[in-house]
C-alpha cells in the first residue's frame, strides 16, 4: 500500500528520461525561431546599406567601347568626293569623384543608426526567445497535468456512474440520481477531448516557436522562493535607461533627426571631379580626309545649384520633420507604455506570491486527508469512491499550486525582461525546479 500511495502522490512528476528540457527548447528555438531569423536578416541588411551609403564618397569609374560599320549607298551625284564604307571603334574611359555632396555624411549618419536600430531589434529578439521559451514550456506543462487530471476524474465519475447504474437496477436510486452520475461521466469525457486538443493547439505554437512539436516533457516541482520587494519608482527608472523599446524609440528619434539634415543638405550645391579619356579609330573612307585616330582627355570640375524641381525638396523636408514629430510622441507612449506594464506586472507578481502560499496550504491539508483516506480505506472505513474522490481533491490543489507558482516565475521574469536585465542563468535556474 506504501507504494501504491508514493506513486499516487507523485503521478504528476514522473521523471522522463528522454523529455525536451527547457534549455533543450531554448537551444532549438535559437537555431530555427523564424522571427529571431528574420532580425538576423534585418541586421544584415542594414549592414549592406551602411556600406552602399558609405560608397557614394568613393570615385566611380565607367568604361564603355563601341564598334560601328557604316555603310554608305551612292546614287547619281556629280561631286568629286566619293565616300565609302568605314568602321568606328570608339572607347571612353570616365572617373568620377565627389568633391562636396554634404547630404551624403548625413544619410551615412542615418544609415548606421537604422544599422543600430536593428542591433537593439536582434538583441532583443534573442531575449525574448528566453521569455517565450519559459512561457511556451509552462503553457505545456499545464495543459498536460489538465488533461491527466480530467483522465482521473473521467475515471472518478465512471466509477460512481457504474456504481449508480447497478444501484438503479436494483431499485435502490432514483432516475434522476442515476442520470446526474451518468451526466457527470459524459460531461467528463468531453472535458478530456477538450483538454487533449488545447494541449495539440499548444504543441503547434511550441511547434511555430521552435520547428519542433514536444511531446515528451518534465513536469515542474513545488518549491519556495524568496520575494524579492521591488520598489516600482525604481523600477520604471531602470526600465527608462535599459529597455530595449525605449532605446528604440530614442534611437528612431536620431533617424528622424539625420534624416531631417540630409534632406535640408539636399539644398545645397554639390562638387564634383570628373576626368574623361576618349578614343576614337576611323578607317580609311569615314572622313574626307581619310582614316582618322583621335584621342582627346579633359578634367572639369563640376558645381551643381539646386534651384528649382518643383517643391519636391521642400515638400522631403516637411515630411522629415513631421517624421521627428511622430517619432517624440513614440518615445513618449514608449515610456507611458512601459511605466503600465511595470505596475501590472509587479502587481501580479505580489499577488501571484500571496496566492501560492495560500494554495501551498491547502495543497498540504490536501495531502494530509488524502493520507488519512488511504488509512481508513485500508482499516474499510473509507470506501474506494471516496478514497478517489480525496485523491482527485489533493491532485487539483496540487494542479493549481503549480500553476500559480509558474505565473509567479513567469510574472518575475516579465519584470526583469522590462529592465532588461533578463539573461540565460535565469533560464538555467528554472530548468532546475523540473523534475528529472
């Protein structure tokens, strides 16, 4: 009886051998997490577009060759040049180097902070993989613990379904007696089809997140933490330095700013070198003076006014500003924004750690009269029914005490994600409360 009690206790916390821990989802979800990718990718880019901005201060070079065969039909004509068919080989050789193109240093400036902005985006990205992971994995312990806990109660209300049905035969229950038991057993079927396809909808997320569907997990065990007392002005004054959607809102409002210098600079003349070197072959018959070589060279320095293109200069300007404009009331909704999600959060957070010291007591009253029902079944004092239904009273507290504690984890983790401070040993740590 001793073992049947300890297995009884602990059905929930099996250990699995082959399951896909934590770190093991974390790992994959790096490697094949499409939007982490996709960041990856962003910043790729961005990088590009800092060297093809950065190109535009360097010469250009172009070299073009032409060959051409000309030929000349003559009628009647009375004139003593005859002219006849000739061919042209033409070569130019051309460089190009800005002297003064002032806007050019501005739209660099603007390409290194977009290069920036997606660093902050990548870093990010890499963070909340370790928040989705938590939350992905809790989602799946929950469920699965919910569907085996149906599966007893459909076991538990067989059993008083059965029991009632042999008690209606023999005329000892009424109708509606029998119909309520056998009610609570169809409703408890549908509650495990319901679990079984919440816990396959949660497998596919896990699925989109990481690549890859678990389907062998471990289960999380009880513990006791130590509440940290968070001051919330201190709080939101971290968060204002290290987050990471505030940093974006500071850095789109740089771009804004760059952005607004290249299009004003757009104004202004611009200077250029140019040196050309042409080569020109005729043969005999294309000239009145026979076969022609020519080569000829120039250098010019070029000065272009910008005058008039129709207000479209102005017009890029205007839009830049008003850009800036909606880029300040981001960052001010950013920081609005921030200060709400701290607040709930660590309100959730208190409560959440009120709630699982309370459900930790009647998780313990729980356990202590289920162990005195396996002592008066054995004595007959209890009978099997009753013995089930005390175990499936401890099972659901111990059910919900899980859950409280893993949004007591995931709440304290949201917090340090909002400053910031949200790291791979924090992930590590919680991998230790599986049960292994």
């Amino acid at each position: 009886m001793n073992k049947l009690l300890i297995f009884l206790l602990f059905f929930s916390v099996t250990t699995n051998v082959g399951a896909t821990d934590i770190i093991n989802l974390y790992d994959r979800a790096l490697k094949h997490n499409i939007d982490l990718s996709q960041k990856k990718t962003d910043l790729d880019i961005a990088n590009e577009i800092v060297k093809q901005t950065q190109s535009s201060m360097l010469p250009e070079i172009n070299f073009s060759a032409r060959a051409s065969e000309t030929t000349i039909e003559r009628y009647d004509s009375s004139g003593a040049y005859d002219p006849s068919n000739y061919d042209r080989d033409t070569y130019n050789l051309s460089i190009k180097q800005p002297l003064f193109h002032l806007y050019v240093f501005d739209e660099i400036k603007k390409s290194k902070g977009v290069l920036k902005e997606n660093e902050i985006r990548e870093k990010d990205s890499q963070t909340i993989i370790i928040l989705e992971t938590v939350r992905h994995y809790f989602n799946l312990i929950k469920q699965k613990n919910l569907f085996e806990l149906n599966q007893i109660k459909k076991e538990f209300n067989f059993s008083k379904y059965n029991a009632s049905k042999k008690l209606y035969d023999s005329g000892n229950i009424t109708i509606e007696e029998y119909e309520k038991h056998k009610n609570n057993y169809d409703a408890s079927l549908i509650e495990v089809n319901i679990s079984k396809d919440t816990l396959s909808e949660i497998k596919n997320e896990v699925y989109i997140f990481s690549g890859k569907e678990l389907n062998d997990i471990n289960d999380i065990k009880l513990i006791e933490f130590n509440h940290h007392l968070y001051e919330i002005q201190e709080l939101i004054q971290s968060a204002n330095i290290n987050n990471n959607s505030i940093k974006l809102a500071k850095q789109n409002i740089q771009i804004s700013r760059n952005d607004i210098a290249s299009q004003k600079s757009k104004h202004y003349p611009t200077l250029d070198l140019i040196a050309e070197y042409d080569y020109i072959d005729i043969t005999q018959g294309g000239s009145q003076f026979g076969a022609t070589t020519r080569e000829d060279s120039s250098i010019s320095l070029v000065l272009n006014f910008p005058i008039y293109n129709g207000g479209y200069q102005s017009s890029k300007t205007k839009e830049a500003r008003l850009k800036y404009k909606k880029a300040r009331l981001e960052y001010t909704n950013s920081k609005r924004s921030l200060r709400k999600d701290l607040i709930d959060t660590l309100n959730a957070y208190n409560t959440n750690k009120k709630r699982y010291d309370l459900s930790m007591q009647l998780t313990n009253s729980d356990l202590r009269v289920y162990k005195s029902a396996i002592l008066g079944n054995e004595k007959g004092i209890y009978t099997d029914t009753q013995l089930l239904g005390a175990r499936i009273k401890y099972q659901e507290s111990l059910f919900n005490s899980k859950n409280i504690m893993m949004d007591y984890i995931y709440s304290e983790m949201t917090l340090d994600y909002l400053r910031n401070v949200l790291n791979y040993s924090d992930l590590r740590k919680i991998n230790t409360y599986l049960v292994w």
